[in-house]
C-alpha cells in the first residue's frame, strides 16, 4: 500500500499536504488544470462536513486524501 497524503491546502498551482507515515508537510507544484481539481475536492468535503454536521453530528471523515504519486504526479 501506498503512503498517503492529506490534501491540506490549494494556494494557486501550489498545493499542501501532510504525509500521514512521517506529519512532515508537503509542498509541490501543479498545472493550473490539476489545482481546479484539487480545490474542488477541498471544496467538496467542506460540503459534505457543512452538510453532516448540520444534519446528525456523524464522525464521518471528509478529509481528501491522496496516494504520494497521486500528489506529487508529473503533469506533461
């Protein structure tokens, strides 16, 4: 199995994370089109928290995580 990252941030092409073996944080750079996508998984899982904690105070986790070859993938 893969070592995972937390997606933590989205700042422009740049993105953050939190290595989930080591806590070290993670930066690496990605293509415009990549940090949309990254920001609309962010996004999603804000909602669905908004959503869970209004509705019935689940412990579910929405928090994004990605394999290290997902977050540090080469884009051509």
């Amino acid at each position: 199995m893969e070592d995972l990252i937390i997606l933590e941030s989205v700042i422009g092409p740049q993105i953050t994370g939190m290595d989930c073996e080591t806590g070290d944080h993670v930066i690496t750079v990605v293509t415009r089109e990549r940090a949309w996508e990254l920001q609309a998984m962010l996004d999603d899982a804000d909602d669905r928290l908004q959503q869970t904690v209004t509705d019935d105070e689940s412990d579910e986790d929405f928090t994004p995580v990605l394999t290290k070859s997902e977050f540090f993938r080469k884009e051509v």
